[in-house]
C-alpha cells in the first residue's frame, strides 16, 4: 500500500489522462489528514483558469472507477475534485511564468534572514529561482530547493 507523498504521485498518474481527455490541466494532488478524515484532493482549471461543476463530476466519476480497481490507498478516504481556488499553489515554470506580477506567499524549508514566510509580488523565475519583490520594499531571491510550498495569496 502507498502513503501521503507516494499516494499523490500514484494519483497524479491515474488522473493526468483523465485531465487531458477533458482538457484540463492537474493542478495538485493532495493526500492529507483533516482531523479524523482522510482526504484525497484533486486540483484542476480549464483553459479558462477555472473549473465547472461538470467537469468537477466527470473527473470524479472517472478517477474514482481507477481508484476502485487499483486500490492503491488502504484507509478510508474522501475524494474531492475542485479547482484550486484563489490562493491556488504555485508548482511548475509554466505557473510561476503566468502568474508574473502576482501576489504570492512563500513558506521555505529553514529561516532565511530569520523568517521562514515571505509575501510579495512574484518578479520572476529563472534557473529555479523565484525573485519577489517584498512588501517592506526589499527584494530576495530564493532557490527552488528552499522552497516548501508558494501560492497566490491576496491582501486583506
């Protein structure tokens, strides 16, 4: 049986296809404990950046006859299918090109300049690095492998 990180790859697999033939883009995959749930989180958006209610059903409909031949997971889990939302994470160089100019909020693995959250506008990406411009008017650059997790984020 798989678990957390290993679960989310096998179901990256088993939805890209499903993705593709209906023409949207897998966004993230998330297996995670939410107080005694298990949730199976599946992230899409069509070409429009968003996700219908249909398209949310087909996806679900589909992923969820893999999920019951293969039986990959061995607890008992819930199976959601949504579109990302607006503090949607950021992963590949195709998100961090398209979201240039955008508010993004940036946990790393260890402190840096002793924080280990960081929200500015996204500057650019190149050579697996991020340039943000900070709010308190500085600039950093941070190396992909710093990096635990960045999505968009709003001000309040």
């Amino acid at each position: 049986m798989f678990y957390l990180g290993k679960v989310a790859d096998l179901v990256t697999e088993f939805v890209l296809p499903i993705a593709h033939n209906e023409n949207l883009t897998l966004v993230d995959v998330e297996f995670l404990k939410e107080g005694s749930d298990w949730i199976l989180r599946v992230f899409l958006e069509n070409k429009a950046g968003e996700l219908t209610i249909e398209e949310c059903e087909k996806v679900s409909r589909a992923l969820s006859v893999i999920l019951d031949e293969e039986d990959p997971i061995d607890k008992s889990y819930i199976l959601e299918v949504s579109s990302p939302g607006l503090e949607r994470p950021l992963k590949t160089k195709e998100d961090f090109e398209r979201f240039q100019g955008e508010l993004i909020a940036v946990k790393t693995f260890k402190k840096i300049d002793g924080q280990k959250e960081f929200i500015g506008i996204l500057k650019d990406y190149q050579d697996g690095k991020i340039k943000i411009d900070l709010r308190n008017g500085n600039e950093i650059d941070l190396d992909d492998d710093l990096i635990a997790r960045v999505n968009l984020t709003f001000e309040i």
